[in-house]
C-alpha cells in the first residue's frame, strides 16, 4: 500500500461519532470531506479512549523501551494542528511490521513530496535492518555449517528460530521459510518430508532420515544440558542417553577443554569429600558409549563440542541486542538443576545471574518474553514488570505479562 497524506484542522466531529458532509467540511484543509480511512481512524482512536483534547500525542514507549527498540531513532513532535504522512517497517527475519515512519507537521507546511520521502525512509530502514539480518546469518553458518555437512546424505536443513532456511541439502532451499521449529518437534520440509527438529544453540538442525558419520570423520558431541531433566546428547546425531552423573562428567568437561585428572574431577563433582576412585569407575561406565572420544591422562573429550550453555556464556559475551535475544530464545532453564556439583552449581547461578541482569539492563521486548517463557522466568516479578513497562497498550504480550505479574503478586 503506497502511503497518502492525510489533513485535518479538528477531528473532534469524526471522533465523536458518524460525520456528516457539513461537519467533515468544516474539518479539511481545503474545504472537502476528509477521506473515509481517515474518519475511521479517528473513530477507532476515540474508542480506544484517545482523548480529543490533548495538546500531543499521549507517550506510549518511555526512553528505555525506545532505546530497546530496533527502531529506537524515529520520533517527531505532534503539533496540535497537524497533518502526517507514514509508511510500515517490516522485520526482513519475521516478515512483521516492526514499526511506521512518520512525518507530521501542521496542514500548510506539508510538503506533497512527504509521501515519498516517508516511503524512501521506511526502505532505507528496511535494508539496514536486511544488511544485519545477513551478516547475522553469515555468522551462524560460519559456526554451525559443519553440523550440516557431517550428515551423510538425507535431506536436511539448518533454520533459524523464526524459521528461515540458512543453509540446506538440497541447496536450492536456501532463503524459504519453514515453521518455526522448536527441539524435538516434527516440521515438514520444502519438498514436503517430515522432518525432526533438533536444537544446535542458535539455530536448528531440520532432518528426514537419520544421520550417518560425518564426513570429516571427527564426531560431533552435543550436550543440552539447561533445564533439560533428564539432560539429553546427541553423537553425530544419534541420541546419546545420559545419567546425571554423566551429564556432570561430560558438562564439566566442557568447561575445561584441555582436560581434568581423576582429583580434580572429584573435587569438582563431590567436593571435599570426593574420591577418585569413584570418578574412576565412572569414567568406564561412560567410556563404553563413547570409547576413544573420552581418553585419560587427563580426561578430556577429543571430538567437536557443542554445548548449550556454553553458548549462551558466548552470547552472553559477545554483548549485541540480537545475541542478548537468542540467549534468552536457548536458556531453557538453569544448567543441570539437580546437580550438586559444587563447580557446576557455581556455573549455574553464575549464568542465570548474567542472563538475568543484561536483560534487566538492556534487554528488548523479544529477548525478555523468550526468557518469561522459561521455568526460570515464568514467575519472575522483575521481568514481568519490565515487559509491562515497555510494551505499548493493546500488543497481546503485554496484557499476558500484566496478567502473569497480577497473579505472582496475589500469591505473595
């Protein structure tokens, strides 16, 4: 839709109901009825309990919710007497509207090349955001491409959280749009296969028949260690059953990639009153299934890693508004909950702690409602709150946040 600029002296007879031609005349700018979607617009801003007599725009984002915002650098003055002209924003990873430039000014200093100029700006913004979007999608090739190219054969896909095609076998998939996928469900693929879901971090792993070895012969290890009970793996993506106990082992592994000795690995997973011996017959146990990825002296693991928690400690990292998003879309809960481990539970709470208060800090109204659907943050008061605070009135999140902090308030 090409936008239209739109003149009004009063709009006080169309807000307060029907418009008869004498009345719509009187409030033109050049003497003739205001056009029907104008009138319409009016009416729907006074059932919306917009009050007619208010000498500016009532304020909908303050400037925290504005900085959050993808658009945080379009905003005008209202004039009392005004005219605008506006165009959509639309999100090039969602395809929804982002948000409207707009352009007013009073009646008589309107220039008619508004139009255009509004409509340049809204695909100026949209090709920035395009220019991102890309060099984002760079990235996660970059570092998930070989998850990819170590299946052996089978139609598969990588796709990002809102669906998009990064990469694919077939090549010619690239770039169209499945559903968003969560881990575990079953998506059908573009040439209408179903296909199962499997979490990598940021993105998604999409594949119709199951793996075979990778073709660089190195095995990829895949830990999903947050909020998972019981915590889960897969091995060149076959699933990989795990104690907790194994998940402690393998998790503490991750954390220190050069390898622990059967002390230091005691002490980490029991503490002081840790026995070697013990970490020793475990270390067997879980050599069975993992053979020589699992060497001695020291433990280590000598296969590609991939670790959810340690991505979102990277993402955390990294410090970008987008990477603060996908850490909260990949934080599914606290990391090995019902672990004891002493060094494991220092990392939990230290990762719940970071996440929880970059979000308070500078987190978006995205990042913060992926994190209010987490066990850890279901409930959180704060974070409820600041989505209330930075939503606009009327979007369905904020009136499900208001309702969800409503209910934490009454049974405290």
């Amino acid at each position: 839709m090409v936008p239209r600029p739109h003149a009004c002296r009063d709009p006080r007879p169309a807000a307060h109901g029907p418009v008869d031609p004498p009345e719509a005349a009187a409030g033109a700018a050049d003497g003739a009825a205001p056009r029907a979607v104008i009138c319409d617009s009016w009416r729907r801003s006074r059932a919306a309990g917009g009050d007619v007599e208010i000498p500016a725009a009532p304020l909908v984002f303050d400037a925290d919710a504005r900085a959050a915002h993808p658009l945080d650098r379009h905003l005008e003055r209202v004039l009392r007497r005004w005219s605008c002209v506006g165009a959509p924003v639309t999100d090039p990873d969602t395809g929804h509207v982002l948000d409207c430039i707009d352009l007013s000014a009073t009646v008589d200093a309107l220039h008619p090349a508004a139009v255009g100029l509004v409509a340049a700006a809204a695909r100026l913004a949209e090709s920035r955001l395009e220019l991102r979007m890309q060099a984002r999608d760079e990235l996660l090739r970059e570092r998930y491409l070989r998850h990819l190219r170590g299946l052996g054969g089978g139609a598969a896909a990588l796709v990002t959280g809102t669906g998009r095609v990064l990469a694919a076998d077939p090549e010619g998939w690239r770039g169209l749009r499945v559903p968003a996928p969560r881990d575990g469900a079953h998506l059908t693929l573009p040439d209408g296969r179903l296909a199962v879901a499997e979490t990598l971090g940021e993105v998604f792993l999409l594949r119709a028949a199951e793996p075979g070895r990778r073709e660089d012969g190195r095995p990829l290890l895949t830990l999903s260690l947050l909020g998972a009970d019981p915590p889960h793996a897969l091995l060149d993506g076959a699933a990989l059953p795990l104690t907790l106990r194994h998940a402690e082992i393998l998790a503490l592994l991750a954390l220190h990639p050069r390898g622990l000795s059967a002390d230091q690995l005691s002490a980490q997973l029991y503490g002081d009153e840790g026995n070697p011996g013990t970490i020793r017959a475990e270390i067997h146990r879980l050599r069975d299934r993992l053979g020589e990825l699992l060497p001695a002296k020291p433990y280590r693991l000598e296969c590609e890693l991939d670790a959810d928690f340690l991505t979102v400690r990277r993402l955390l990292a990294d410090g970008g508004a987008d990477e603060l998003t996908q850490a909260a879309r990949l934080y599914q809960g606290e990391l090995l909950p019902r672990s004891e481990s002493p060094e494991l539970r220092a990392e939990r709470d230290e990762l719940a702690v970071r996440l929880r208060s970059q979000l308070l800090d500078r987190g978006g109204p995205d990042a913060l409602w992926e994190y209010a659907q987490t066990s850890a943050g279901q409930d959180d008061l704060e974070i409820l709150q600041r989505l209330v605070a930075i939503l606009p009135p009327g979007e369905p999140r904020r009136a499900a946040a208001q309702s969800r902090a409503h209910r934490v308030l009454s049974e405290e």
